[in-house]
C-alpha cells in the first residue's frame, strides 16, 4: 500500500524560511562589522588663502561651484541613495572636498568634540549624558583599554526629526539611566556629521539614516585589539527600541568582557604578586647589604682602633725611653752642688707629691729650669752607676709639674724664666703641684656644668 508523500512546502513557506535565513545570516553579519578607526585632521593646520587678485579671478567658477554643489545637495535629499553611491565611488580627496563646504571650522578631534557637547547642551540644556570629550580614536582606544562599551552617536543638523528623536529618545530617562548605569560600562562618544571627524565615522561605518547610534565593544572571539560594532540603531526609534537595542548588545557581548576581566585581574594579581616577592626578596637582599656593610665598618673600626691602640701604645713607649733618657743625660748634664767656697749661695726645700723632701744649694746664678731638672731628674741623680747618655733625637721634653711656694702661694713658672735668687731669694720651702691631675679635675668639672 503507497503511503501519501508528505505534503511538500508551498512557495510561501519557502520565501519565509529564505527571508529568516537571510535576516539570521545578516544579523551575524552586522554583529561582526569593524569599527575601523578615522583619519583625523590637525585643528592647528593654517587655511590657504589665495591672494587677492587670484581669488577675484577665479570668483566666476567659485560661484558655479556652489551652485552645482547646492544642486547635490538637493539631489541628495531627495534621492538618498545617490550620495551613498557617490562615497563609495568618490576619491577621497573629493570626499575631503565636501566635508569643508559646510561652513564650519576645521578643529582638532578634542576641540571638535568639545565644540559637539558645548552646541548640544546650549541646545538640550542640562542633559545627563556624559559625553566623552576627545576624538573618535581616542574614545576606541579608551573602549579598548577599559572593556568598556563604546555608544556613538552620530546627529545631522540637517534633519527635521533629529531635535524630536534627541528629546523624546537619546534623552528619555529609561535611556539616560540605562547609559548612566555603572554595571552597563557604557561610554559615549558624538559627533555632528557637517564636521570632518563625524562624517569620516558616519561613511567608516556605513551610515544610511540619521540620526543613528552604534554601539561598539571589543570583540576577543575575532582577534586581540578588534573593535566591532555590535548594535546599530538608525532613524527614528521610540525608547523601548533603543532601549532594548542597547540591552541586547550589551547583554550578548558581557560574558567575553567578563572573561577578560578575569583574566586580567589574574595577571593583575600575579603581577603584584610578583612584585611584592621581587620587593621583599629586594628588602632581604637590601638588609643582608646592610648587615655586611655594618659589619664591613665594624672590623673596619675594630682593626682602625688596634691600629690607633698599638700606634699610641708604641708612641708611649718610645715617649717614656726617651723620657728616660732624657733624665739621665739631664742629670748629668747639672753637675755637682756647688761647695762652701761660693757665696750667696741659695737652699731650696722641694717636698715631692710621694712626701719626699730633696734639699740641695744652687748657684746664684742658676736659672729656675735648674731647679726643675733636678725635681724631675731626682732618681736618675740617685743612680751614680748609670751609662753616660746623649739628648733623644727629636725629643721636646715638657714638665708636667710646677713649683709653688704654700704661704703665701707663688707659681714659679718654668716657662717664665729666670734666676733662682731673683725668684726665691736665699732660700725657700717648695711643693712639687702636678699639672695633669688639675687639668683633668678642670674637664670633669666643666662636663658636670654642661650637663
């Protein structure tokens, strides 16, 4: 028994199935379109003003030449498919051409941009829209940077219903919250299309109607630096279709970001993590440097202070032989007390700091250093065996005593000089004072009144 064949697809169904295909395959299409970037043109470049007599000349073709282009122009709102055929086909610099016959003046991208949201808010007055005030390239590479959303709208004067679609649209308050919202990593970029920058983004991405906003992002999938444009919104649309345009871009592209995000972050903290190894291994390194430098300073200081230790130990030492020396060629250097056969001889008592008294006569004529000699070469004059002796090389022999009378007190001074008679008389009762132990008792007492 023949089964019926089932019951084949009329040419409706077909169409439908063709006309959904085509819409799916173009959806991907537009999902995927770049976002290419514009060249811009300095706002500093001087205008070339033709002389006079040359501009007067040519003044005939200037006016046929605003003539025919005004003629475009309204060929061109009528027919709006011809200037989109003519972009595709012109030269660039023809396309160059027609961006300055607007009247306005060329600028930099972040004066023009500047100038695109002082214009819009004397027109809106207070709008909530951040725009972003630097040029198209640089609010890309912001996009890029960030992983942030990138919204650019694009407005032509020109259009009666822009005023209308900028009020009741752009700046609904559903739309305006849904921009200002943190979680969306919204940015906003805008641009009138009579400026150079603006009409260069208009033909990069494929304007057909106005006013028109495009919603761009990063896309990983394609490659690591594309921007691709991810909704599109153009002509006039109610909120809820703007609204629901920007949901769906967002929505559909959030997950990429996110896993960029991640990813960075993680590289962001194994960075720091490394960093702060590098740093503390770095602190280590700088405290072990420190500690080997102070213990550099230290032996340093150790073998410094032997060095000082045994140069002043030697310098002692060769100090008291050549004080001992000293002494002994001294002593035989003053000879014998002078006998009973000289007059006016004088006696002096010297009572030493042990309690000691050397009692001897002196010249009359001998000087006060005489009497020092002797009080300090008193037991090398007690030794009448030792070796005769020369004077020390280099030797400066300095008392460290002086000589006083106690009542009433007199310094004899050796280094003032003079006769034992004139200074004594014919004798005298003398105490040996040590210099070094009143000297010592001086910087003591003046260390206690410092401190």
């Amino acid at each position: 028994m023949n089964q019926p064949s089932p019951p084949q697809p009329n040419r409706r169904t077909q169409n439908l199935m063709t006309e959904d295909l085509t819409e799916r395959l173009s959806q991907m299409t537009r999902v995927t379109d770049a976002a290419p970037r514009v060249d811009t043109q300095s706002g500093d470049q001087p205008v070339y003003r033709p002389p006079f007599i040359i501009a007067l000349l040519f003044m005939p073709f200037n006016l046929v030449y605003r003539l025919l282009c005004g003629s475009f122009r309204l060929f061109g709102r009528l027919f709006p498919f011809l200037p989109r055929l003519f972009n595709r086909t012109a030269n660039p610099a023809l396309q160059g051409a027609r961006q300055n016959t607007t009247g306005r003046r060329p600028l930099g991208p972040k004066d023009t941009a500047a100038r695109f949201i002082r214009e819009f808010e004397e027109e809106y007055e207070s709008h909530p829209i951040p725009f972003l005030e630097n040029g198209y390239n640089m609010a890309l590479e912001k996009s890029h940077r960030d992983l942030k959303f990138l919204m650019v709208v694009l407005l032509s004067p020109e259009h009666d219903d822009t005023s209308s679609w900028i009020r009741d649209t752009l700046l609904a308050p559903e739309v305006v919250e849904f921009i200002n919202d943190p979680q969306n990593n919204l940015l906003v970029w805008g641009g009138n299309v009579r400026d150079s920058e603006a009409y260069q983004v208009a033909n990069s991405l494929r304007v057909t109607k106005f006013p028109f906003a495009a919603v761009v992002v990063h896309t990983p999938n394609v490659s690591s630096t594309a921007m691709s444009v991810v909704g599109r919104i153009a002509g006039i649309t109610t909120p809820t279709e703007v609204l629901n345009k920007l949901r769906t871009a967002v929505t559909s592209n959030q997950e990429p970001l996110e896993r960029i995000r991640s990813s960075r972050a993680e590289q962001q903290a194994t960075r720091s993590l490394r960093e702060e190894q590098d740093s503390a291994y770095e602190r280590s390194l700088a405290i072990d440097r420190e500690r080997a430098r102070q213990r550099r300073e230290a032996e340093a200081a150790r073998q410094r202070e032997e060095q000082e230790a045994a140069g002043r130990q030697a310098a002692e030492e060769r100090r008291r032989r050549d004080l001992a020396q000293w002494k002994l060629w001294r002593a035989q250097s003053l000879g014998a007390e002078p006998g009973p056969d000289v007059k006016d001889t004088v006696r002096v008592s010297v009572r030493l700091p042990s309690g000691e008294r050397i009692m001897r006569k002196f010249a009359p004529d001998a000087d006060i250093e005489e009497l020092y000699a002797v009080v300090e070469c008193y037991e090398a004059l007690q030794d009448t065996d030792a070796p005769a002796t020369s004077e020390p090389e280099g030797f400066v022999h300095q008392y460290t005593f002086r000589l006083v009378s106690p009542m009433p007190r007199v310094v004899y001074s050796v280094e003032e000089g003079g006769l034992i008679r004139e200074k004594i008389g014919r004798g005298g009762n003398l105490l040996v004072e040590p210099i070094e132990d009143e000297d010592a008792d001086a910087d003591d007492d003046e260390v206690t009144e410092i401190s």
